[in-house]
C-alpha cells in the first residue's frame, strides 16, 4: 500500500468556479469589464424598443 502525501488530499483541491474570481477585490469587479466606455446614445436607444 502507498503512503499519501499531503498533496494528495482531496480536501486541499479547489473546484473550478462557475464565475470569474479575484483574489484582490480593491482593484475592482472582474465581471465589469465588459463596460463601453464610449457614450450610449439615448435617441438611437428609444426609438430600438428594447426599454
């Protein structure tokens, strides 16, 4: 029988995450970083019906 080591234990495994994650929080919501920086324009948006 093998001897396990301590990288063998399952408990020390991490799933992988469904959503982006960040181990420094200070810097901001990872998942905002699909923001347009440009201008929208309202009138183009009222007249699409999508509100």
């Amino acid at each position: 029988m093998s001897q396990e080591t301590p990288k063998d234990d399952p408990r020390q495994r991490s799933d992988k995450a469904s959503r982006k994650q960040t181990d420094k929080p200070w810097e901001g919501n990872p998942e905002k970083e699909q923001r347009h920086e440009s201008d929208i324009d309202l009138e183009k948006w009222h007249r699409t019906n999508t509100h």
